[in-house]
C-alpha cells in the first residue's frame, strides 16, 4: 500500500505544478485482473483506505475517481457508497466522473449506452434521503440525457440499415 500511496503522491504533486493530468496512467495499476484475487484485494484496500484519508480533499477525490473510472460498475458503485458515507457534500460528487472516461464497443452502440443507464440507475439507492437530493437529481438527469442518446442512436442505426 505505501508504494501505491507514493506513486498517488507523485501524481498529486505533478497535479498540483502542472496543467495536465497524467492519472490515466495509473488506470493499468488498478485494472480489473479477475485472475489475480490477492491484488484486486490489495487495490480495493488501498482506494478505500484513501478515500477514507481523503474523503474531504476534493482535488484528491476527484484525481482518484478519475483513476479508478475505468473499474467495474459494481467496484465503481461500491466506491461511490463508500465515500457518500463519508462526505455528502453535492460540490465534490458534482465533480466526480460517474462513469468511465474512455469507452469503446463492437457493433451496435445500443447495448453499450443500455449498460450505462442501467448502471447509472443502480446508483439511485445510494442517493436516497434529504441529503442526496442535489445528488438524485443529477443522476435522473444523467440517466433522461442517456436515454435521450438511446433513442437518437436507434433512430440513426435504423437509417444506416435502410
């Protein structure tokens, strides 16, 4: 953990004297290996006990969810559990990326786009209650932008068949 700790440091600290972000880097680090259980439970280690050493330091925050944007919906959701427990302020979650960065896909865009608003769906119950309202609404309205894409990609799939 202090090894990943110290390469964090390192990027916060070029965050912090330079204008570009080079945390995409840190990506291959974390990535999801399914065949590697003991280091998926080390990275899960070290981004939850980061979050909870930084859950108020926004500029942290943000550098590690951008770094992990590229993980699993559900790890993704369990990070976002985690840190709304600690910190319900809307500014920071406002600035958190909610779904990855890059995306890709073969064929059709469709399941792609239905993957990420079931996704995005499956975070409401953590934003339940008065605190999360500013919360809520920023992931309905995320969720009526998406469908709105789903829709004009159905329509422009069907014209590129005719």
């Amino acid at each position: 953990m202090a090894y990943m700790n110290g390469i964090f440091e390192f990027y916060i600290n070029k965050l912090e004297s330079s204008s570009i972000i080079p945390l995409n880097r840190l990506n291959i680090i974390l990535q999801d290996n399914r065949e590697q259980e003991n280091a998926r439970m080390r990275q899960e280690k070290w981004i939850e006990s980061t979050i909870e050493n930084n859950g108020f330091n926004s500029k942290r925050i943000q550098a590690l969810f951008f770094i992990i944007s590229d993980l699993n919906n559900e790890r993704r959701r369990n990070f976002i559990k985690k840190l709304l427990m600690m910190n319900k302020d809307f500014c920071l979650f406002d600035s958190l990326p909610l779904l990855p960065i890059l995306s890709s896909w073969v064929g059709s865009e469709i399941p792609h786009i239905q993957d990420r608003i079931t996704y995005l769906e499956s975070l409401l119950p953590l934003v339940a209650g008065l605190d999360y309202l500013k919360h809520k609404h920023k992931i309905e309205n995320y969720i009526e932008e998406m469908k709105l894409q789903l829709k004009n990609i159905e329509i422009e799939e069907i014209l590129r068949s005719l």
